[in-house]
C-alpha cells in the first residue's frame, strides 16, 4: 500500500496546489479554464502527437490484449452512456460520465505502478492501453459530445458540421497527424523531439492544477451529483477490472502476466481526459472531477489490495 500511495501523492500534490491557489487568491477566477485551455490546445495534442508519432507496429502488435482493453472500456463506456441517457440525460453530459467511468489513468499512474509491480515487461501493455484511452475512447467521447451539441438534424448536414468541428478539434487532429509522421519513416528534428517532450510534459501536471482550481469554485452541485461521482467511480474501480479480467482470463486466454497487468491497468482512477473534455465543452466538470477525486483517493485500497491478491508486495 505504500508503494502505490507513494505514486498517487504527486497527484494528490499537484490538485491540492491548484486549490490553495486559488482559495488563497493567487490565481483568478478564470484560471482553471486558461489552463485547460492550455492542456487541450498545446499540451495534450503534444503528448498525443508524440505518442503515435513514435509507436511501432511491433511494439503494438498483440491483438488479444488490445481486443481485452478495447472491449473493457468501450462496455463500459456503452453501459454508462445508456444508463445516463435513460436517466434523462443529454447526450453531451452522458458522454462526458461514460468516459469517466472507463478512462484509466494510464498515463501518470500506469506507468510507474507498472514498473514497481511488474518491471520493464509492463512497458509495452501500458503503451498500447494508453494509446487506447487517450487516443482511442477519448475520439469516441468527442464524436458523441459533438453530435450531441449540434442542432442540425439533417443526417447528412449533421454528418458535415460533426466532421467539419472533428477536423479542428486538436485532440483528434493531434494522434492522425502523429500517425502520419511515423509513416514516413523519417527521423524527427532534435529541435522538434523537444518541443514536443517539454509541451507533453506539462500535460498531466497542468491538468492535475487546473482540476484543482476547478474544485476550489464555490458553485450550487446539481441534485445528486454526488451519487452519480460514487457510481462513475464505483464502476470504475470495482466493474471494469472484474471485466477486464473475464475478458482477459475467460475469453481470449491471456499468459497469467497479461491478464494480471490488463487488470491492474483497467483498475486505476480515472484521469485527468474526461475533465478536460468537460470544461472544454462546458458540461458536467463538478461530477467529472469529484469522479477523479474519489477514484483516486479510492484506488489507493483497490489496488493495494488487488495487487496483493496476485502476489505483488506493495
């Protein structure tokens, strides 16, 4: 348990330091949004480019653990998505839920709990499930979201200005445009690797800030909002791994290995993406970052425990 608290501080550092800051006055009442902003324009788009632009077939080449992953999260997603539909939900704000029920935050946390639990063999599947999180679901949850904000009913009108608002979106353009540059097969400037690297460094960091000036508003909660935080993360900690696992395990018979770091992978908090995409859009950011919250400061248990279960001291 210490080892995974050790990893989940810095987390717990960075939104703690947005919310002194702007409790104390430090940063203005439009701060958590300018640094969205900057996330989503500049950061984010950076560490997308750079991912796909260096990612290898090779590397990436293991079907059955991508299908796992990719069918964990994207039942998920649907299962959300329909429940909050029914609840009477706009498409828009039941998107932005659905990916904060299956979004792992496997980025910032994934990477490092990998290595202490599993060593540099934890490399590879932490890639391919980033990449399939933040490039992946996320152009799931952006379609969705822009199809819900139109007002054009017209399928094939529809069709166009959903289209016309993906080609500008930056966290679509950003993965396409890095999927090119690989394809060229070309060696990137030293210049360009580090601007990238010091723009996708800033990334989670910023994210983690902008979520707590976020919660530092004093703002109305919606009625229920906190049950709905409780379900997404409830799902999030306890649902999507056991399915992960039964995917992994029961369906496609993964080496004990893969099937353990598919669920430990599927086990982690949500991230920083869904809240990004909520205050980008203007929906639902109060349940998207109590989600965050609560998961996080949750899976410090789930995944002490969980990996205690399969034999990793922690």
């Amino acid at each position: 348990m210490l080892a995974t608290l050790e990893i989940l501080l810095p987390v717990f550092g960075l939104i703690f330091a947005g919310f002194a800051c702007r409790r104390s006055g430090v940063l203005g009442p439009n701060s958590a949004s300018e640094l969205n902003r900057f996330v989503v324009w500049l950061a984010l788009p950076a560490l997308l480019f750079d991912t796909m632009a260096h990612a290898t077939w090779r590397q990436l080449y293991q079907p059955a653990f991508v299908a796992t992953f990719s069918i964990a999260c994207v039942s998920v997603f649907v299962l959300i998505l329909a429940t909050r539909l029914l609840s009477g939900q706009h498409l828009a704000d039941a998107s932005v839920d659905a990916i904060a029920a299956s979004y792992p935050n496997t980025g910032y946390i994934g990477f490092p709990l990998g290595m202490i639990a599993f060593g540099q063999a934890s490399l590879t599947p932490t890639t391919i499930a980033t990449i399939l999180v933040a490039c992946v679901l996320f152009a799931l949850a952006i379609v969705l979201i822009e199809v819900g904000l139109q007002t054009e009913r017209t399928p094939h009108k529809l069709g166009l200005k959903v289209l016309g608002s993906l080609a500008r979106n930056p966290l679509i353009v950003s993965p396409i445009a890095g999927v090119l540059f690989a394809s060229l097969h070309v060696a990137m400037p030293a210049s360009a690797e580090t601007f990238l690297k010091l723009l996708a460094g800033a990334a989670s960091p910023c994210a983690l800030v902008s979520l707590g000036l976020f919660l530092a508003e004093k703002r109305p909660s919606g009625a229920g909002a906190g049950g709905v935080s409780l379900l997404l993360s409830g799902v999030k900690l306890l649902v999507q791994p056991a399915l992960t696992w039964w995917l992994a395990a029961r369906v496609f018979g993964l080496s004990s290995m893969l099937v353990e770091m598919a669920v430990v992978l599927a086990a982690l908090p949500t991230g920083t993406g869904p809240f990004m995409l909520a205050e980008f859009y203007r929906r639902e950011a109060h349940i998207t970052s109590r989600t965050i919250l609560l998961s996080t400061v949750g899976s410090v248990v789930t995944l002490s425990l969980l990996l205690l279960v399969m034999g990793h001291r922690t």
